[in-house]
C-alpha cells in the first residue's frame, strides 16, 4: 500500500495546477486522477504491482498536463477504464 502513495505529490501538484488555470478539461483530468487513486486505495491492494502502475500512470497523467492536455485527458480516461476493468473482474471473480 505503502507505493501507492507516490502519487500523493502528483496529485496534490495537479490540484495546484488546476487552481493555477481552471479549465473543464484539467477539472476532469484533476478528477479521474484522483477518482483511479481512491478507487485503488479503497478497493485495491492485492498486488504490489497493481498499486506501482497506477501510482506511476496517476503521476504521469498529471506530469503531461500542462505539457500537452490532449494526450493527458487521453491516458486518464484509458487508465481510469482500466482500473474500473480491474476492479469488475476482482469482484466478478470473487462471487
């Protein structure tokens, strides 16, 4: 658990930087990083490999966001859809 939480100072420079330039799209990156890092704190935390490839795509989406906000907003929909993939299967396995 404790490797997810390299994220923590991305997110909190992502919220800066949407505080900084409040726009629709930052809003929704800002809040898809911080939905896919709740989402596998919450529910997450089988594997320690499941928690570095979402505490390093969380960074990385917030890394890119004052670079390029286009390929941002990509990969934080597509890292979100995953971690709610992983999740239906976690739960659909589990019953």
């Amino acid at each position: 658990m404790r490797r997810l939480f390299y994220a923590l100072p991305f997110l909190i420079f992502g919220f800066c930087a949407l505080m900084m330039e409040p726009t629709i799209s930052r809003l929704i990156i800002v809040g898809l990083a911080w939905l896919t890092f709740l989402i596998e704190y919450c529910y997450g935390g089988e594997s320690r490999e499941g928690e570095e490839l979402v505490a390093l795509g969380v960074s990385t989406v917030l890394v890119l966001m004052p670079l390029h906000v286009t390929v941002s907003l990509t990969l934080a929909v597509s890292i979100f859809l995953l971690e709610l993939a992983a999740l239906f299967v976690k739960f659909k396995l589990k019953n």
